[in-house]
C-alpha cells in the first residue's frame, strides 16, 4: 500500500491554462453546493436535491478523472523514465480512492 505522504516530485506540472480551468470547474461545483444548500433551506422536493447532488458528484468525478489522467501523462511517466516504479502503485492507490 502506497503511503499518504508520496507525492508527485515535480513542482510545476500544470500549466496556466490547465490551472485556469480547474479553477473554473470548481467554481461551477461550489455553486452547485451552494445551489443545493439553498435548496434545503428552501425544503425542496428530495428528488430535486438528491438530482442536484448526483450533478455535483459527477462533476467532482470528472475533475478528479481529468486530474488523475493529466497526473499519470506527466508525473507517472517521468518517474518511470527515472526508473522510480513506486509511483505505478500510487496511481493505483489514487484510482482506488477516486472511484470507490
């Protein structure tokens, strides 16, 4: 089992763009949140909210997937290059916590 504290050893992997939009996509998803707080102030349906919840959860998923996906094009490949094999079962441990 991979340790929580192994990291990718790069510092700057992402370029701006990539960072940008993340940023966007986690504010479309903190509005989600925030639309779905409203909506159990408000006492609405439970169908409504449980379907905003299910949105809000698939687009958390996509970001982690689109994340992991860039994290093993980049980090995992330049640890293999550096022959250090220990970041295959991170990336192991990280699918596992993202998909289970």
């Amino acid at each position: 089992m991979v340790k929580e504290e192994v990291r990718c050893k790069r510092k700057t992997h992402r370029t701006k763009e990539e960072i940008e939009s993340s940023i966007k996509r986690l504010n479309r998803i903190e509005g989600q949140i925030s639309g779905i707080k409203k909506m159990i102030q408000e006492d609405r349906h439970c169908d409504d909210i449980l379907i905003q919840i299910s949105a809000a959860n698939m687009a958390l998923k996509s970001l982690g997937e689109e994340l992991l996906t860039h994290h093993m094009k980049t980090c995992l490949i330049d640890d293999i290059k550096n022959n250090d094999l220990e970041s295959i079962d991170e990336v192991i441990y990280l699918y596992r916590r993202l998909f289970k």
